[in-house]
C-alpha cells in the first residue's frame, strides 16, 4: 500500500485572512505521495482510505484568524469563536473516509 503523508507550515510571523479564504502553507516538511499542493493549499486524496487531518494554530490579538478543516467544501473540524484582547491556541484534527480525487484543505471562518 503506497504510503501518503503531509507536513506543511507557515514559518514567517502572523497572517490575517478574509472569510472563506483557503490557506496555503507554503512550508513543505514532507509530503510523500504528492498529494498536497502548497499552491491551494489542497490536499487530493490519491489512494482511497480513511486519513487523520490536524491543524494546530495560535490566534494573536486583532488578527483575524479562525481556521477550519473543509472536505470538498463543507466542515469536517471548526473550532469555537474566540473574540477578545487575548492570545488563543487552537489545535484540532479530524478523521475523513476519502475516496480518490476528494479534497481536503483548511479555511478561514
């Protein structure tokens, strides 16, 4: 069974995003399979099979930056809201039965 795993990041200070917006991590640690492109920040599942999504985030002070896990568009993973003058870190992950050519990625909400 070909083995298919991604690690990818973003290494350079803080990011804002807009709602709905796809993030894309241009950091690529490893990605054995090819199945994640740090273009779209889309993962595109090449093998059927039931796979583990985990997305770990710090949410600083005045910049909007609630993330999602999405497959094909709708939520699989959403964290709760957090508003305030305070610094939050968020972790989650989520598991997605997938077929070939699903896609998963994270958002902004």
């Amino acid at each position: 069974m070909p083995l298919v795993l991604f690690y990818a990041r973003h290494l350079d200070g803080q990011h804002a995003y807009i709602v709905h917006q796809d993030v894309a991590f241009k950091t690529i640690l490893v990605n054995d399979g090819e199945s994640y492109d740090s273009n779209t920040g889309r993962f595109t599942a090449s093998v059927p099979g039931v796979y583990m999504f985990k997305l770990h985030y710090n949410h600083y002070t005045n910049i909007r930056a609630n993330l999602e896990i999405v497959r094909d568009g709708r939520p699989l993973q959403s964290p709760g809201q957090y508003e305030g003058s305070y610094a939050v870190s968020v972790c989650m992950q989520a598991f997605a039965k997938v077929t070939i050519g699903d896609m998963v990625w994270m958002r902004s909400i």
